[in-house]
C-alpha cells in the first residue's frame, strides 16, 4: 500500500526515542541526557514562547514565529538564518543573467552531491563551494523548488555534520581553511558517514578505497534498471530496483556494511530528490534522460529547464521513503565481516510516514561522523539547542512525542506561497522554447 499525505496530516503518532545504530552507545547516552532536559525544561519555555510570541525554539532562541526561523542568541548569535524563498513554476538555467554555467576552478570545493555541484557552478550557491546554513536553504528553495522546511532541515543537517557551527559555515566537499573549527573538525560534507554513505548512486563504498570519483558503471547500471523497471525513465521503479541492487551488493561484499536509521533515511531521500527535484518541472511527473542525466554527468542544468511548480516539502518526503521502502523493505544492521550480518531490532515495515519522520528526528545525531564525535559531546548543549531552534520546530506536523510543542512552518507564513513574490507566474508561466517530454530511454 502506498500513502498519500492524506494519511501524514491524519496521524498523530507517539514515538519513543529509537535505540540508534549499534556501536553508538556514546550517543545514545548522549541523546538521552538531552531528550530528559528538553521535556524538563518544557513548561518554562512555554512559558517563555507565548511571552515572546514565538513558537518553539530552544535555550539559545530560533523557533518559528510565522512560519519563519527566529534568531539564535549567545554563541549561536551570529548565524545567518534562511528564509522562505519564491516557489512556483519558473525557468532555472544557464540563461539566466549571473547564472550561466562557469566549471569549477583553482580553490573551488566541489563534492559528492551533483545537484550541490551544479548550483554552485551556476552561481546559485558561492563558486568556490563554501556556504553557508542559510545559503543553503535558500539556493535548494530557488532551484529545485523544494519547500522551506525541507530545504532547511537539509542545511542544518549539513552544517551539523561538516560544518562549523559558531560561523554557520561549511563546504559542499572536503574540509577546507576558510571554514573555522570552533566547536571541532568542520570536515565538509564529503566525509564518509554523513551525506556520503555506502550503497551510493554513483559512488562505490568507503571500504573499497575512493568514494568520491563518480563510476561511470555504476550510472550504466542506472540507465538499465530504468530501461528494464521504469519504462525507460528514473521514476520510482527504477529507484527501488537501484535500492535492492546496491543494498544487496553490498551487503554480500562489504565487510563494514552498516545499514542503519541513517543509511535508511539518507540512502532512500537521495533516490527521492532526483525523481522529485529533477525532472523539467513543466512535466515534473517525467523524470526523462534528457532532465536528469546533465546533472549526474555535467553538474549543469539542462537546457529550458524549469523547477517544479509546487514545492516539495517533508511531508512529501515523508511518504516517498515509506512507498521506496515498501518497494523493498530491506534488513537494517550491520556486517561483522562478510557473511556475519546483525540485525538491527528496528521494524519500519509497519511505519506510518509520520512514524519514520518521528524516528529520523530522534537519530538526528547519527549524521555526525565518528571523527566530530568528541566535539559533539563537549558541545551537546550548543548542538542540542540548534536542532531545538533549528529542526525540531519543522518536525512538529508529525506530531513526534520527543518534540515540544512547535508551530507548523506554513502556519501564518502568508508570503510563502504568494504567487506575486514568485519568480514566475505559477498559475500561467511562460512556457515559451520549454522542451516536450522526454522520450523514454530504450535497450537498444
């Protein structure tokens, strides 16, 4: 059965913290200690909230106050906070003017995500691949039309996991001298267990040496499954195909394999944002070649190439990871070697999509790699009030027993879906040199 988000406004779901992924008993412990202060602490910050009229929000500020991020205090004082940008139907390419494609050069970061890589060689995110937590958010908004509250949830996991969190700053690749080590090493978000996870797209795993030099094998491999259970596009049924390929392979293969709620969240959210944000958002339901390949192949937009005309939140998100996951309900653990694997006691199967959001947000620390671990636990009170005042206020549709109680991120945020404020005209855009739908890739 698949949901539809009918079923994620109609479900309030109560969901215990989830004992993380095995051999993370550090932040297990650490998770706790932060779960029982923050519902310790919840009826003085609400207190607190409807004296300042904000909603949600953590010892350092943030929250939502109509829909939009409030400022942090203290520490977390200077950070540059994304606001919802324009939505609806409009062209993003290389034509438009301060947008044409420019290839990386001497100095430029670039990364393991092609669609990162193209709005920075677009000059929709800094050329030389350091950014920032609000420019983050707000160049995912403009470009691939995704909404507000997922395209910050995004960036704040990013700038959690590979950046530095005083300055907001991080890199769309490896650890780099401009970004500062406040808190601990800011490695960028090429480091393997963050973003870059086994089972990739187009990347092999991190066992096996390199894992950030795109495999042109592996894309052909793509390219067939869609021919074989898409009908020769790169919609939904060639990304389970993928899934059950490469979760198999390396499951059989590599002895460090560790599929948990990360490789879960992560490895299922990647195949949703390139049949969600990729295709020309004037057929948005045909992820064709034609849209979709210069991004893996060039890290540019294709040609009258426009984002999608509505935009594409959590709550959507939330339903594609429990449809990709039904397509192929895997087995989370881990490999002790080959031919050793443990299971994890986690059964998605029987989630409702709130239920899998609710579980993500509780594992939100997972996404920080080994190395930043002892920053993270010298700092958890700096780290624990962001994802308050930054995350969870996003979370809150879910209804997630582990949150406070937080506003909606649309609620009373009329301009973010006003039409006037759109770069184009979502109800009649012009649609003038726009490309017909693809033609659906073939054996031959």
């Amino acid at each position: 059965m698949r949901y539809t988000l009918a079923l994620v406004a109609s479900t309030a779901a109560a969901w215990p913290f989830m004992a993380p992924d095995l051999n993370s008993e550090k932040r297990a412990a650490l998770l706790a200690d932060t779960t029982g202060r923050v519902l310790g602490e919840a009826a003085v910050r609400s207190a607190r909230e409807k004296r300042q009229g904000i909603l949600g929000g953590g010892p350092l500020g943030g929250g939502l106050l109509g829909g939009i991020l409030q400022p942090f205090s203290g520490i977390l004082a200077d950070l540059d906070l994304p606001t919802p940008q324009p939505q609806g139907l409009a062209p993003i390419n290389g034509d438009l003017p301060g947008h044409a494609f420019v290839p990386p050069g001497e100095g430029d970061v670039r990364g393991l995500c092609p669609t990162l890589n193209t709005l920075a060689n677009h000059n929709f995110l800094s050329h030389d691949g350091v950014i920032t937590f609000a420019e983050g958010s707000n160049a995912v908004q403009t470009a691939y039309g995704f909404g507000y509250d997922l395209a910050t949830f995004l960036s704040a996991l990013g700038l959690i996991a590979g950046g530095d969190l005083v300055s907001g700053k991080y890199t769309i690749g490896g650890a780099d001298a401009r970004v500062p080590n406040t808190l601990g090493p800011a490695l960028g978000l090429d480091k393997h267990g963050t973003f870059e996870i086994d089972g990739s797209i187009s990347r092999q795993d991190n066992h096996f040496g390199n894992q950030a030099d795109f495999i042109e094998q592996r894309w052909e491999t793509v390219r067939q499954q869609a021919v074989d259970n898409g009908g020769g596009f790169f919609g939904i049924e060639t990304w389970i195909a993928n899934q059950e390929a490469t979760y198999n392979t390396a499951r059989a293969t590599n002895p460090d394999f560790f599929a948990g709620v990360k490789y879960f969240a992560v490895s299922l959210a990647e195949r949703s944002f390139v049949f969600r944000g990729l295709p020309n958002g004037t057929h948005e339901e045909t992820p064709d070649s034609a849209n979709i390949e210069p991004f893996f192949l060039n890290n540019t937009f294709p040609d009258d190439w426009f984002r999608r005309g509505t935009p594409f939140g959590l709550a959507n998100l939330a339903v594609d990871l429990v449809n990709l996951y039904a397509g192929f309900p895997f087995e989370l653990g881990m490999n002790d070697g080959t031919d050793s694997f443990a299971p994890l006691d986690i059964d998605i199967s029987s989630m409702t999509p709130s239920q899998v959001m609710c579980l993500i947000i509780s594992s939100v620390f997972d996404a920080v790699p080994g190395q930043i671990q002892p920053a993270l636990a010298d700092n958890i009170e700096t780290y624990s009030a962001f994802v308050e005042g930054a995350i969870s206020p996003f979370f809150a549709p879910f209804e997630c027993s582990t949150l406070t109680t937080f506003t909606a991120p649309s609620a009373g945020c009329d301009e973010c879906n006003d039409p006037a404020l759109s770069a184009g005209n979502p109800d009649d855009p012009d649609l003038s040199g726009t490309q017909p739908p693809g033609e659906p890739l073939t054996g031959d």
